[in-house]
C-alpha cells in the first residue's frame, strides 16, 4: 500500500475540469491562479472592488477516477482559513461521482441546499467517506459578507491510500489499454459465399478479434466497390448479415476492424506464440532516472500534522513496440495507425493514480525481423513515457511549527 497524493492547482490546466454554479459571480482568476468571487463592479468613491454577498456560489471539480484507491484519508485547502480575509469563507462537499455529502455531525449525508462542511470537518471525517467508487469530486463554495472582500482557493490536496505496483499499472494496466483501443487494423479478404443473406466469419484461416464489420461487396460484379452490401455483425456469432442474398459461391469481399493482440513480454523469450493476429509486443523496456528534490504533502488542520512524501524517482521509461502482420497491407495500416496514435496522444493517463504523464515516439520504425516470430510481417519502433514519478521514499508524518522561542546568553570574548 502506499499513502500518495493527488493535488488539484488551480491554474489554467485545471480550467476545463471546472464546473461554476455562476460563472457571472465566480471564476478561476487566470492571472492569481485562484477560484474567487468575480467582482461585479468598482466602487467609484474608494476604487474598491464590489464582490456579490450570495451564499450558494461554487464550483466543483471533475471527479477524479485513481483505480488503486482504497481509501481516502487527509484533505486540506491552500490558504488556510487563518488566511482568509475577515468576512470571508470556503466551505466544502465531496461527490462519489453520483451524489454529494456533506458532514452533518455524525455521517456523510447527502446535502441539500446550504449543507457545507468546513475543512476542519473534511479533515477529521474524509477517511470514513467510501472509497468504492473509486471516484472523487470535490466541491468549494465562496462566501463573502463583507462586499469589498473575496475568499480564495489556490489548491486543494487529497491523501489516498492506493494499493499499486507502479510499472504493472503503468505499462500493463494503462499502455496496453490505450495501444489496443488506439491502433486497429483494417482487414480486407475474400470469403467465399455459400448463398443466402448470411456468412459466417468464425472459421477464418488467421483468427481475428474483430471489433466491427465495415463492408462487404460482390466483387466479381462490382470490382470498384460501389454497393455496400454490409447489413449487420453478431460479434457474439461471428455471422454477418447482408441487405440481400447472393448465389452459392459469390466471393464476397469483406472489410472489418480488427483489434490487436497486446501483450508485454518482460524478458528475452527464445519463442513468442501468437494467438490472434494482428498483434502488438511491448518489450524491450529501460528505466532510467533519479530521485529530485521534490515534496507532496496532506496536512490536517485539526492536529497541526502533515503526511509527507520527500524525493520521488523521476523516471524516462523506454520500450520497444513490435508490430505483427499477416501481411505487408496489414503491417502497413498499423503502422498507419501507430502515426496517428502518437500523433495526437501526447500524454498517457496513469488510470491507477488517475496522472497525465508525457507520451512520445522517439525511434521511428525498422524492419528488422525477430528470430523468434519468423514467418510473420514485422515491423518496430521505440516509444518513451516522461517524467514518471516514482514515490518510494515512506511517508512520513510532520508537525508545523507554531513558535520557534530564542534564547541568548552573554558570552565573553577573549
């Protein structure tokens, strides 16, 4: 297990992840990097802006999905309340991804209007809020009495406890996902009719896990490909359904979206047994980095203490992506599709701690063929994730400092 950190800074990052109660009353200050109240005009006499005194303005935060949480534990908000301008407050609610509570005294309660909670309440009861949704959004209402006053937020933090093998959920959990759904293939091929309105695409000589069927023509009557005769797939049954039936033994040729096999091999295997084709390796993979002099930390306003996190690894992670064909047109569509990938991804969402970390194609391809999947269509490229970060340094629990008390006596000098 470990006790990490999840920040939310309100800068211009974090601007479409805000939803305002009123964006005419309360807004994300692009200049302060702050959530304030917007002031709604100018005091001629004093030049002092005039900010709204309502009660029920807000914003909330898209909710947060870490899949490795298991439980919420600390919550604090930057400035503290000590901070806030006299007449102003934050107050809080915390949303599953459903509903939003607040503390009532003695448990979450759904909230109904004008139920907020304080940071000291977050704080003390945030652990006994249910983590099995495993999605957090967090709400911040703004209030002032004071018209000429404006309470802001610049950060909030939340501590989770995440149960997580870091390179598994990074790679395995997170990159094979993403290369499946990103990079498919589209398939073309003739299949011999046996009549009728339907074929049945399950006893193909190279298996496929097809995603969709795209068309189907009577090639040997319309070689150009005009009419679509595609109808319908049963992904379930592998049969296709036409608009219409066609004559015993029309060659029908049938286009589909074929999603690859993606599999990481972690160590150097004399033979690699393919299952379905087309297929995506990920190996050859060097870690290299250091720890920085980097901090994240929850302190809790009610004890003055602070869970603390010192020196992360900050890792480039590289890894040989290997592509595998049937055949030259194949191999061509997911190099295809690779491009168009790493062309428009330039970030990879860690889906274990919900983090963006930086995506990039750094050797472009070769087709060299691999000893031990001879026989197939190959072709590979090298890929690096960026600014990994790696917290391995156990958290430790700190206390601010209140009063720091001097004390000199006089010496004499010789």
């Amino acid at each position: 297990m470990q006790d990490l950190v999840k920040s939310f800074v309100f800068d211009e990052r974090m601007r479409d992840n805000l939803t305002f109660s009123n964006a005419a009353k309360i807004r994300l200050n692009p200049a302060t990097h702050k959530l304030e109240l917007r002031a709604q005009s100018v005091e001629v006499s004093t030049g002092k802006p005039i900010y709204p005194l309502d009660t029920d303005l807000y914003v909330q935060i898209t909710a947060t999905n870490p899949l490795s949480v298991s439980a919420w534990l600390g919550f604090a908000a930057t400035p503290t309340p000590s901070l806030q301008p006299t007449g102003t407050s934050a107050s809080y609610r915390l949303n599953n991804g459903t509903s939003s509570y607040y503390w009532s005294g003695a448990a979450w309660t759904v909230a109904g209007a004008g139920n907020w909670s304080t940071e000291a309440d977050v704080a003390a009861h945030i652990a006994t809020f249910p983590a099995t949704a495993k999605k957090l959004s967090l709400l911040i209402r703004l209030v002032t009495t004071d018209k000429y006053e404006t309470p802001t937020i610049s950060c909030l933090d939340v501590l989770m406890r995440c149960d997580i093998s870091y390179l598994r959920s990074l790679i395995g959990d997170s990159l094979v996902p993403a290369l499946r759904a990103g990079i498919t293939a589209t398939i073309s091929m003739g299949v011999t009719s046996a009549g009728g309105a339907t074929f049945s695409l399950a006893s193909l000589e190279t298996p496929y896990v097809i995603a969709s069927v795209t068309a189907v023509y009577a090639h040997a009557t319309d070689s150009g490909h005009l009419i679509n005769l595609y109808s319908s797939y049963n992904s379930t049954t592998k049969v296709v359904t036409l608009t219409g039936s066609v004559a015993l033994g029309t060659v029908l040729w049938v286009e589909f979206i074929a999603t690859p096999d993606v599999f990481v091999s972690w160590d150097d295997q004399d033979y690699i047994e393919l299952k379905n084709m087309p297929a995506i390796i990920i190996d050859g993979i060097s870690v290299g980095g250091n720890a920085v002099a980097g901090r994240a930390d929850v302190r809790n306003i009610n004890t003055n203490a602070a869970v603390v996190r010192r020196a992360p690894l900050r890792l480039a992670i590289s890894m040989g992506v290997l592509l595998v064909g049937e055949g030259n047109r194949t191999l061509l569509e997911l190099w295809n599709k690779s491009l168009e990938f790493f062309g428009s991804n330039a970030t990879l969402r860690w889906t274990a701690v919900d983090e963006y970390i930086t995506l990039r194609m750094i050797k472009e391809g070769s087709m060299n063929p691999r000893p031990n999947l001879k026989g197939n269509h190959q072709s590979s490229y090298t890929i690096l994730l960026e600014n990994v970060y790696f917290w391995v340094m156990p958290a430790e629990t700190l206390y601010d400092v209140q009063q720091v008390h001097l004390t000199m006596k006089d010496r004499l000098l010789i």
